[in-house]
C-alpha cells in the first residue's frame, strides 16, 4: 500500500555542457508516499520546516502533473520524504523531488501508469523543471547527454552512457545557497561565437574523456567552459576562486549545475580538500537513477 521512490543527486553541465550534460551522484534523497484522505507532507532533514506540506510541495505537484498526463484528476496523497540532498546547491534537489514525484505518479496511478516508458517520464519531469540536464541523469543514472527537440521544455529527450570506473566526482558543498532564478538570471542572451565554438568542442571532448580516458590533464581541458560560468562570477565569488583555485592546482573543477556548489574530478590533493567554509565529500557515480520500491500497490480511485 506503499511506495518508496529514492532518487540521486546530480550534478549539471560540467563544464561547457550547458543544459545538456549531467552525472548522477551517490547521495539520495527517499520519498514514500500513498494514496490519502488528505495531501500531507513530512519532510525531514534537508528544508525541514522550510518546505510546504500541502498541495504546493514539488512531489506533489510532480505526482499531480503526471496524473494529468494520464488524464487523471488530482488526488490527495500522504508524503514522508526523507532529504539527504542540500538544498539550492546546485545538486539537484528539485530535479530528485520532480523525479521521486514523477515516479510516485505513475506507481499510484496503477495499471493506467503501465502507459508511462522512461521517455514520458522525462518529458513530465523536463517540462516541470524547465531544463533536463538534472532530471535526465537522476531518472536514467549514469553520465547523461539530454536535449530537447524543440523550445518547449516538455520536448526533452536524453541518453545515458557509462563513464569509466576510474571517475571519481568530488563535491566541494558551502554552507551557503543560491538560487537557479538567479545564476539565470546573470546569462547574457548572446555569446561570441568563438566562445560557443570553445565550448561545442569541449563538450564533446568531455564526453570522451568521462567514458573513455578520464586522466586528469585530458579532464582540465575537457572542464573548460566559456559559455556561462564566467557571467555567474560576480554573483558568486567564492565558487569562482574556489573553481580557480583547483584548476590552477591541475584538478579538474567546475561549478555544480548553478552553483554554489563546487564538482571536481578526483584525486584531490589532501592540501585542497580542506576549504574553510566548504564540506569536501567524495562520491561514486549513480548508475541506476531513481529507483522504486513498491509495496501492495493501491489502483488510483481518482
């Protein structure tokens, strides 16, 4: 009568893949939901207190949205979610909600969400959070490449490729947030064309190099990016030199999706790893994506 959904965090664009690149990390936030009276939501850990626990929390609305797709009314669910992920770090915590939502949806909605492949669950999940580099790697796991094949956010589509096992994400987290809207916000609505040229080829090269020869020097070049981190610098200074810092030091470092949080691709100097005001946390890559646990699954009643 029970469904539990745990769903990674991930890491978006790595570099020069903007809106497109992602890897899924082994951190995890776990949703358990039912069918209820009425909408409840409890939240523990990570926006205890902070998050809604109506209607309006994102699980719902993830679940909600996919009922939609499957021409179900809304129904009132009872949520315990259990957050492990920080919130507003750039770690995708709004996309493993979106996804643990998605999911949830679709168990809920019994033999009717049979329809929902992987593909549906992604254009919901894509269309809820606007871009699907972070719901790509948190529903599918792996190392991502997701696209969309139109300007509507719902148009997305995405694959999964297996990086090398010698890929070892690192995770520099501060105790400070900021906001996607925001880091948005400071992108130019053009950029030079060399500059797009730049990224094009080292989004392309960074792919090779996370499947294939993930070395270091082959990873700093690959990590370049000219396409949006150096327009977000203003607005957070201590990712940039934190970023800069470890590039300098030949460790390949980027900022986790909008930031403020810091990836880098290990090994990290022991010297490094300890940056006052930052939690330094090794991670493995995620290779499932979210997973489902049901238990005596109840048939929507709409």
């Amino acid at each position: 009568m029970v469904v539990s959904v745990r769903a990674p965090a991930t890491s978006a664009n790595l570099g020069p893949g903007f809106d497109a690149l992602g890897l899924a990390l082994t951190w995890y936030d776990e949703v358990t939901g039912r069918l209820a009276r009425e909408t409840t939501v409890t939240v523990h850990g990570e926006g205890a207190g902070e998050l809604p626990g109506d209607d309006r929390h994102l699980v719902v609305r993830a679940i909600h949205a996919t009922f939609a797709q499957l021409g179900m009314p809304p129904a009132p669910v009872a949520l315990t979610c259990q957050n492990r992920i920080p919130q507003a770090r750039g770690l995708g915590s709004s996309s493993a909600a979106i996804v643990a939502g998605v999911l949830l949806g679709r168990e809920l909605a019994g033999a009717a969400g049979g329809a929902l492949d992987q593909p549906a669950l992604l254009r919901i999940a894509a269309g809820l959070e606007g871009h699907p580099d972070n719901v790509a790697p948190c529903l599918l796991g792996g190392f991502t490449v997701a696209w969309r094949e139109s300007s509507e956010p719902d148009s997305a589509r995405a694959v999964t490729v297996a990086p090398a096992d010698s890929v070892r994400p690192v995770l520099f987290v501060p105790d400070h947030r900021s906001l996607t809207t925001a880091a948005r916000a400071a992108l130019p609505d053009q950029v030079p064309h060399r500059d797009a040229a730049h990224s094009a080829g080292r989004a392309a090269l960074l792919v090779h190099a996370v499947t294939r020869d993930p070395a270091p020097s082959l990873l700093l070049a690959a990590t370049e990016d000219r396409l949006h981190q150096q327009y977000r610098a203003a607005a957070a200074p201590a990712t940039a030199a934190l970023v800069a810092r470890l590039r300098a030091a030949g460790v390949p470092a980027v900022v986790s999706g909008a930031g403020p949080s810091v990836l880098a691709f290990g090994p990290v100097p022991e010297q490094l790893s300890s940056q006052v005001g930052w939690v330094c946390q090794e991670m493995s890559v995620d290779q499932h994506g979210a997973t489902v646990r049901p238990d005596m699954m109840p048939a929507y009643t709409g």
